[in-house]
C-alpha cells in the first residue's frame, strides 16, 4: 500500500504549491478539494468538503486505498467584514471549512496513524489569529486552529504523531493579488510593515509544512510557525 500525505484544498494558492512540494519530497499526496490537480504524483478526490457525509467516503475510500503518514488541513475561507456584518452564515460557514473539516479528516485518518504508531498533522492558521480587524470568523476561527493543535499534541504524542501549526502572514496568491495588487497603496503599506521587505511566497509556506512533516522535526510538537517575514514579531506570544 502506498505511503501517502492527505492535504485539504490543494487544487490551488498555498495548498497546491504545497502538495506540489512534498511530491518533490518523496510522497504520494491525496488532495481533497472541488476542482482537479493534475500535477504529478497528486491523487484528487473531488469533494466538497463542506459536505460532512461526501467527505467521509472520500476518506474511507483513501484509508483503503493508501497507508496515510501524514495530514495537513490547508483549506480555508475568509470574508473580510466589520462586526456588525458577521452574520450567523459567515460564522457557520467559516467555522465549518476552518474547523468542523479539520476535526473530521483528523478523526477519520487517525486510527491508521495510531495503528502505526508514527503520524505527522500540520495545521494551517493565519497571522491573523494575532488579531486583525475585519476578520471576526476568520480570525476566530484560525485562534482555535492553534489551540486544537495544542490539545492534540497532548494527545496524540505517545502514538507517535507529532502535531504542529504553521502561521502564514501575507502570501502572494491569486485571490491575494486580486485583493492587492502590485504596485497598489494597499500592498506597498503591507510590504512596509513587514521586516524583511517583502510579501511571502506560497513555496515559504510550503517549505515550512515539508519542515513539519519530515523525520527531522520528530522532537518537534505542539507548536506555531509564523511564516510571516518578522509581521508578528512584538504580537505573538513567547
């Protein structure tokens, strides 16, 4: 059976250079998202992953399929509004894609993990769980990322499955460019306010998530990488 990483929402942005980097890495990866990834070496499941009852076939589907090492939860949704625009469907749809999908493919996938007794999950929050206005759900929702992997690193450890968060700031993706165009006020704020002069890469992001994966970080546990250039240094806690 074919060792393999699961990773939600890599079809596109941070996800798909991710997928496409553990791939140069030496795994299978297995995408669950809506659209294809045709890349090499991914395997997609087209589900969407809002759908609890379609989800899990998939992921019964892949545990058959594949001897899952490894899970990380990408996907994610933001809607940028003030507070009094934070309805109870941005909340639900937020916290379900952010949160409920995460808790499910974990639930789903750990049993082999633990029957193994080796696991990697890696968890992707924002800076924005720092705080950021405009993003009540969403930041919301990426503070309890970090807080569930605090809770399964207690957890799961003495079966061998290490959990951990990486924390990306500003990443030039499509919808990120779309929303910050270069050479825009808005983007040339961003860039001032980071230390190393720059708005991030998906392949920054992606590299950081390989880090948590690979055998070398297996005394590492429990713990937020900001991939953000320095933006949260001064805010985050030590």
């Amino acid at each position: 059976m074919t060792q393999a990483v699961v990773i939600t929402g890599a079809s596109s942005g941070i996800g798909r250079t991710t997928a496409e980097t553990i791939v140069e890495a030496g795994y299978t990866v297995v995408n669950l998202d809506r659209a294809p990834n045709d890349h090499k070496g991914v395997h997609t499941f087209q589900v969407d992953l809002l759908d609890t009852v379609g989800l899990s076939h998939a992921l019964e589907k892949i545990v058959s399929d594949f001897e899952v090492v490894a899970l990380v939860n990408n996907v994610g949704f933001a809607k940028t509004c003030p507070l009094e625009e934070t309805d109870d469907d941005l909340l639900q749809k937020t916290f379900d894609l952010n949160l409920r999908c995460t808790v499910q493919c974990a639930r789903l996938l750990l049993p082999g993990m633990k029957q193994r007794r080796y696991g990697r999950i890696v968890n992707v929050s924002s800076r924005s769980a720092l705080g950021r206005e405009l993003r009540t759900a969403y930041a919301a929702s990426k503070g309890a990322l970090i807080s569930m992997t605090r809770v399964w690193a207690l957890e799961l450890a003495r079966f061998g499955i290490t959990t951990n968060c990486v924390a990306p700031g500003p990443i030039s993706t499509d919808l990120f460019d779309d929303m910050n165009p270069n050479g825009s006020d808005r983007r040339e704020k961003m860039i001032r306010e980071i230390p190393v002069g720059r708005i991030g890469e998906p392949r920054d992001v992606a590299n950081a998530v390989r880090f948590f994966l690979s055998p070398e970080s297996d005394f590492i546990n429990g713990q937020t990488l900001y991939v953000c250039g320095g933006l949260s240094v001064g805010v985050a806690p030590l």
